[in-house]
C-alpha cells in the first residue's frame, strides 16, 4: 500500500515549501559558476520539489504536476543539451567541449559563459530527471506488490 | 561588546541543544522517542545558532538568506519529523514500552 499523506500538516508545509524549492533549485543551477552548487546539487533539488509533490497530492493531481513520462525524456534531453554543445564547438573549428569557438555575441570569456549557463541546465536537467525516475520506480515496486 | 556577548551566549546554547539532540538519537530506546529527539531539539537549537548569527553579523547583504533559512528550517523540520513517525505509526511499528528490550 502506498498512497499521498493523509496528514493535514504535510499537505499545508509541503504546498508553501514547493515553490521555494523550486525557485532554489534553478538558483543552484544558474549560480554554480560563483558558488557551490551547479548542475547536479540544483537537480536534486528540483527532483525534491517534485517527489514532495508526489508525496502529498493524489495522483492525477501529481501525475499533471510532472507526468511520469517526464523524466525519461528530461534525461535524454539534458545528456544531448550536454553532449550537443560539446561537440557543436567542433563545427566551429574548436575542440570538444571548448565553448569559446561556439558563434555566440560577446568575447571569449562571455561566449564561455553563456554555454557553460546551457551545460549546466542540460545537468540539471538529465540529474532532475534521473532522481525523479528513481523515485516513481521504487514507489511504483511498492505499489504492484 | 554587550551584543556580541549575546550572540556568543545565543550560540552556544544553540549548539547545546544540538548535542542535546545527537545525545537522545544516541541514547533513546526507539524510532519514535529518537525522532522526537531530533525534531525538537534540533529545531531549538538551530533556530538559537541562526538568531546568534544574525545578531552577530548585523544587518548585510547574507542576513536576509539567513532569515529565510531559518524560517524554512523552522516549518519543514517539525514537518518531515512528523511525517516519519506518521507514516512508521501507520505501518504497524510499536512504540516501545517499559520493559521491553531495546
């Protein structure tokens, strides 16, 4: 048996946490060049917003929230985000993963810094996904047995 | 001077009721006592180390993420604790009683 929490407290702490969570996790990924953090702590902790959905909302409130195809698809797409920017620097005559090459407006230093922004949100994104993955799959063994 | 006194003072029992805490997961016999241990003390003793802090560092550009921590740790470790023994209580895990062996 596995189901949402009955419990009026989770429900009111987790609806006024959610957004929050939210808010820090793309704070997290954005942020990680000048602080701790970046792609991987951030999509954790975007991951934890949406498990604290599935954890208090019935399931087809959770299941329009972020459908459980979501993830399968938030994982390839932040690996190709990653991989793609990657080896885009090549057609541009750089190396792999040099983004200075990539043709985007500024200096060497502000090109480097836009892609590295997008690197780190395809990281986010695959990290996010993969834990929200994770998470259904365990609560989903639990619910067939 | 006198502010700092209090900031120190504000900390240090703040960080007493954290090893008060780490001292009754340790000690106490069972699920539900160590999670009231955490909840209760940890909560005390992190909001006294934050309320410390603030009063030490004054007002600058960290103190209001200070703030919003606090808060945030304020609402959600009650709430996670509650819901842990919540949902063990549902499972069917007993509470220990006098007598049983720990």
């Amino acid at each position: 048996m596995i189901g949402p929490h009955s419990s009026p407290n989770m429900r009111v702490i987790g609806i006024l946490v959610v957004p929050f969570v939210l808010m820090f996790g793309v704070y997290v990924i954005a942020h990680g060049h000048y602080g701790p953090g970046g792609g991987f702590a951030g999509g954790v902790i975007v991951a934890v917003a949406v498990i604290i959905v599935r954890m208090i909302a019935p399931r087809n409130l959770s299941e329009r929230f972020f459908p459980p195809g979501l993830p399968l698809w938030l994982m390839v797409g932040g690996m190709g985000l990653f991989v793609g920017i990657g080896v885009l620097a090549v057609a541009w005559g750089g190396d792999v993963l040099d983004y200075a090459s990539l043709p985007l407006p500024g200096d060497d230093s502000r090109r480097r810094y836009l892609s590295i922004l997008l690197v780190e949100f395809g990281v986010g994104a695959a990290v996010s996904g993969s834990m929200v993955f994770i998470f259904d799959l365990l609560a989903s063994l639990e619910r067939d047995s | 001077m006198i502010v700092d006194i209090i900031a120190g003072v504000l900390i240090v029992a703040g960080v007493g009721f954290l090893g008060i805490g780490v001292l009754g997961v340790l000690r106490f016999p069972d699920y539900y006592s160590r999670t009231h241990a955490v909840a209760k003390a940890e909560t005390l003793g992190m909001l006294l180390v934050f309320g410390g802090l603030l009063i030490h560092l004054r007002l600058q550009a960290g103190t209001a993420q200070l703030v919003l921590i606090a808060v945030f740790a304020f609402l959600v470790n009650p709430t996670a604790t509650h819901a842990l023994a919540r949902v063990a209580l549902r499972r069917g895990l007993a509470p220990w009683k006098r007598g049983d062996p720990t």
